[in-house]
C-alpha cells in the first residue's frame, strides 16, 4: 500500500452523516490496551481528526505491520459501514 496514512470519514460513500456521533471515539477506544490496573493504553497509531466538518478516525498504515488484527478490524469497519476513506492527501482511496 503506497499510503501512509487512512483516514475513516464521518460519512457514507452516499454521503450521510455516520451516527451514532460519537463512533470515532467508541472506535478510539475499542482499539486501545487495557491494563490489569485500570489504565487504558492508547495506540499510538490511531487518532481522531476533523476533516471538512466531518469527525475522521486517522490510521497510520504502519499499524498493518505491527497489529495486523486491529488494522484488519479497523478496515473492516470502514467497509462494512461504507464510509468514505482518504489518503493523507485527502483523495479517495477504495478499499
């Protein structure tokens, strides 16, 4: 894959808005580590953006290499919702 980053966009290919409004974050944490102490370790290969008004879940493409399992879910999910997805150039990109 020639991209360095993938970014999930708030919104289907249709172009309605992805709810519930709150899915980056629920995203955001299902992804993350959690200790036997309580504490929750974020990836840092993942973040939450805003791109043109839109909520966007940013995957680094490196996260294939080091969690194929999270990056493949985190794909899957992009897919199976049909949410747009960009490059880090912002073009479109199907996956």
């Amino acid at each position: 894959m020639l991209y360095e980053k993938i970014l999930i966009i708030g919104q289907t290919k249709e172009g309605k808005k992805f709810r519930p409004s709150d899915w980056a974050e629920r995203l955001y944490y299902t992804v993350a580590d959690y200790k036997k102490n309580g504490r929750i370790t974020f990836n840092p290969l993942v973040n939450i953006n805003n791109e043109d008004q839109s909520k966007c879940f940013v995957i680094n493409t490196s996260l294939q290499e080091k969690n194929p399992m999270v990056y493949d879910f985190l794909i899957d999910f992009a897919i199976s919702n049909e949410l747009e997805t960009r490059d880090q150039n912002h073009d479109l990109i199907h996956l």
